[in-house]
C-alpha cells in the first residue's frame, strides 16, 4: 500500500514538475545593441524601439507584424471626404503604468509635443502634416491636416508617435512610463532591461510574466548563450555565419524574414569630392553588392539600388543603373579631378554588416584609387558625430524605419542631400492617395534617387531570427523597428 502512495506521490510531482516546466511564463531575449535611452519619442536609435514599441509604448495606432495597420489607443477612426479631418475614438479603461488615467488631453500633448518648435523628436517630420489637434472630449481626438496624407495611419504608428503623460514624459529615457502590456522594471547598464506584465492593462493581457532584454553585442557569444539556455531568443541574430550549426538541432527555429532595414554607404554631401555626381556614381560602380552581402553577411541580404525595401509592392529594380565596373570608376573620377586619387574617412558603427561590410567595400573603394581611413566608433559616439553634427566622409548603416524614404526630403539630414526635383515627387507623393498614383510617385522618387547616386545602396538587412521551439508569437518578419512580444508565449 505504501509502495502504491509512493508511486502516485511520485506521478504527482512528476507531472506537476511537467506542467510546470509547460507553463514557462518568462523569456529572455539577446540583442545586439544597448538603447542610449528609453524614450522612442526622444531618439533616433532603433535599438530603443526594440526593446518599448508595443511592449511599453503604445500609439494611436499600431503596425501589425504583416505591416498592417491596426487599432490601439484609437478602438477606431473616420476620415471625411476630402481626406484632411481624422475623428479618433479612444479606448476604454486605459491608464498608465504609474496609475495616471488616459484621456485625449494626453493625446494632446504628445502630439503637440512632437511638432513643437523645440521638439527633440527624431521623426519630426512625421507630424508636419498637421494642421491642428483638438479634443473635443475625453475620449474624442480630432485631427485636421494641412493637405491629404496618404500614409498618415501608418505614420501614426511608428514608435516615434507613441503617447507619453505630462506627468512622466521628461522622465521616460531612464524611466519609462506607458500604457502597454508591459511595465518598465529594471535597466542594468551593460547588460539587460527588464519587463514585467502590467497586470491592469485595458487590452488582452500578456501571457509571460516577464521579459527580460539581455544586451550581447558580440554575436559568437551570443549563440553561446543561446547553446547554453542563458537566452531563449534572437529575433535579430547578428552572426549569419553560425545560422547553420542551430538549422541542425531540432531545439531552434531559424526564421528568415524581411525587415525595412535599406543598408546603405551613406555619404556626406558637405565633404567636396561627393558633392561631386561624378565621385558618386565612382563609388556607385566601385561597389560589388554580392560580394558584400557574401563576404559580410555569408549570403544573408537582397541587393538594392535605391532607398527602398524589395518587398513593397512598388519596388523598381535599380540594381543594374551602376554595374561593378572599375575601369568605370576610374575614368569618372579621372573627369571629376581625382586621377590620382582621393582619401576619404569611412567611420563604422558597431554592427556586424556595418565594421565587416567596412573592410569589403575600403577593399573595393582602393580598386578604383579611392584611399579610405577606417575608424569604429560606439553607437553613442556615431550618433553624436556623424547624424548630428555630420562630421564624416562615409558611413555604412541599415535604415531600419518603414517607408522612410521620405528622409531624402527633409531640410537637415545626415547627408546634406537637396534635390528640388526629389522634393517636388515626395511632395506630391505625400499628398497622394490613390495606390496606383502613389506606387507611380514611389517608383519616379526610387530612380531620382539612384540617377543622383546620392548613397552606395547596397542590400536589404535580412532578418535571421534563432529562438527555441517551444517559443510561439514571435515575429518573423519586421516591418518595423521593434521586437513585439505582447503576443509571445511557450507552448
């Protein structure tokens, strides 16, 4: 008899163990980048959104994992006749993570916030469009426009335009407070940021408990991690080279998707010699894309030709405009005065496309003569030098914001770029809104910008993502710069 209470004693924590172990309700997931900072309001760092967008911060909208553009803070919206005026109705019940009720007044400021004269928003260009903001009651957003806006729902769901409180926004790079299914816990500099569930959330609640967002800027010791169990995830895995040791073991899902990430040799247009079309189109034709995405990224990347993802409906192939021709280059920077050649500065953030990519093409640049002065720099330190204050020669970074080929638009930009002719198209794009007109504007914008060889397009940043097979709602494309896990569970 006691042998028999034993074993059903036994059965029991058994299966108690098991279901346990079933129900794991944390995840730990690796990324290659430490935010500056935690407010995606406040910042142009994708590493920022990846960590807060959905998870902390939410928007009037939000963008789905399919690009789509989905309800949020706004349950739902209508737009008059003539496309200007936008009426939001919010959601019910909201609050933030603090316990400060969510009204339009918030929605007010976060807005008006973002378009202020003094407005640190990275995006600021977002909300040009606005005429006026008005809330007519506490759960009504009025909206009105100073011309249609064909993208502007999506627009409203970048992590730039995400609402913040008064009472906590000058407190959200350290501190951040937001509506979402995740509150903010813990940042360890260095090493990991910590998420709980907010168990008050308006919406449908998370199922992990926690999220912990562990920095590992070193992609080998990263798949160590992931080898070893101390990380469950890698939505954006950083070392292609390695992807084939975890497609063998029935452990892991390797997961290759598309991301809106255009990877670019951006170039500053201030310097002299590339204010020169002729040295452009040079590096242009000194550029071997495949022997980039192969040498660099081990195969893992599509090649472009112009700022624009090859996913999206409008994409025009440009890739063949400048061939890998070097006698090419030569000759054209011959023309343009530098047959003896030309030293340019190529400074290198930290990612691995970005210092490995660096080495490929400083190879191919001094084919052609082209001498360049390699210097890596920390992400802070990039941001700082080369997107603000602009002082470099050539830069290599992925463009990882959605449809954001409107940057080449804009009075002050990195690249010192001003085409009256590419403002002339944009304009008229942002103002279009029927898809077959809009898809003309994209493709004319597309060539405008490879006839001028404004920067060295080279591919589209794939997105390889390693997690265990258990791991479910975890997504496999990215559309936006952002790693969602509001949707993620354990099977």
């Amino acid at each position: 008899m006691k042998s028999k209470l034993f074993a059903a004693a036994l059965l029991a924590t058994t299966l108690g163990a098991a279901g346990n172990a079933a129900a794991k309700d944390s995840l730990a997931l690796g990324i290659g980048l430490e935010p500056p900072h935690l407010d995606p309001t406040a910042g142009a760092a994708a590493a920022i959104d990846e960590v807060v967008y959905a998870n902390v911060f939410e928007g009037l909208t939000r963008i789905g994992p399919d690009g789509a553009v989905l309800p949020a803070l706004a349950k739902s919206w209508s737009v008059s006749e003539n496309g200007l005026t936008y009426t939001f109705k919010l959601q019910d019940g909201v609050a933030f993570h603090d316990g400060t009720g969510f009204d339009s007044a918030d929605v007010l400021f976060s807005l008006n916030r973002a378009m202020a004269e003094d407005s640190t928003n990275a995006q600021k260009g977002l909300f040009e469009p606005i005429e006026k903001v008005e809330a007519p009651d506490a759960t009504t957003v009025v909206i009105t426009l100073k011309r249609p806006t064909g993208h502007f729902l999506f627009n409203l769901g970048w992590g730039d335009a995400v609402i913040v409180a008064p009472e906590s926004a000058g407190a959200n790079k350290s501190n951040p407070v937001g509506t979402g299914p995740f509150s903010f816990k813990r940042w360890a500099k260095g090493s990991e940021i910590n998420l709980a569930r907010n168990d008050a959330y308006w919406g449908t609640k998370a199922k992990l408990t926690k999220v912990s967002f562990k920095i590992m800027p070193d992609a080998a010791a990263s798949a160590a991690a992931l080898m070893s169990g101390d990380v469950d995830a890698i939505p954006n895995f950083g070392a292609p080279e390695l992807l084939e040791q975890f497609r063998s073991d029935p452990r892991f899902l390797v997961m290759i998707g598309t991301t809106e990430g255009e990877t670019i040799l951006s170039m500053n247009h201030a310097n002299e010699a590339l204010s020169d079309i002729r040295v452009r189109r040079a590096i242009s034709h000194a550029i071997d894309r495949q022997a980039i995405i192969d040498g660099a990224m081990f195969g893992s990347g599509t090649p472009i030709g112009s700022h624009f993802a090859p996913h999206h409906p409008a994409y025009i192939d440009l890739t063949g405009m400048y061939p890998h021709d070097t006698a090419k280059a030569k000759a054209l920077l011959a023309e343009a005065g530098y047959a003896d050649g030309l030293k340019l500065r190529l400074t290198l953030p930290p990612p691995s496309y970005a210092r490995r990519g660096g080495e490929v093409i400083a190879a191919q640049l001094a084919a052609v003569g082209i001498e360049t002065e390699i210097i890596p720099v920390e992400w802070a330190q990039w941001l700082k030098q080369v997107f603000k204050t602009t002082d470099y020669d050539l830069t290599i970074v992925s463009h990882t914001e959605p449809f954001d080929i409107g940057i080449y638009a804009r009075d002050s930009y990195y690249f010192n770029y001003k085409s009256d002719r590419f403002r002339n198209v944009y304009s008229a794009l942002t103002e279009a809104v029927d898809p077959t007109e809009r898809n003309s504007l994209i493709g004319e914008a597309q060539k405008i910008l490879a006839e001028d060889a404004v920067n060295g397009f080279l591919f589209e940043l794939a997105q390889n993502g390693v997690w265990r097979t258990k791991i479910k709602g975890l997504w496999r494309n990215r559309p936006i710069q952002a790693n969602d896990v509001t949707g993620a569970y354990w099977e």
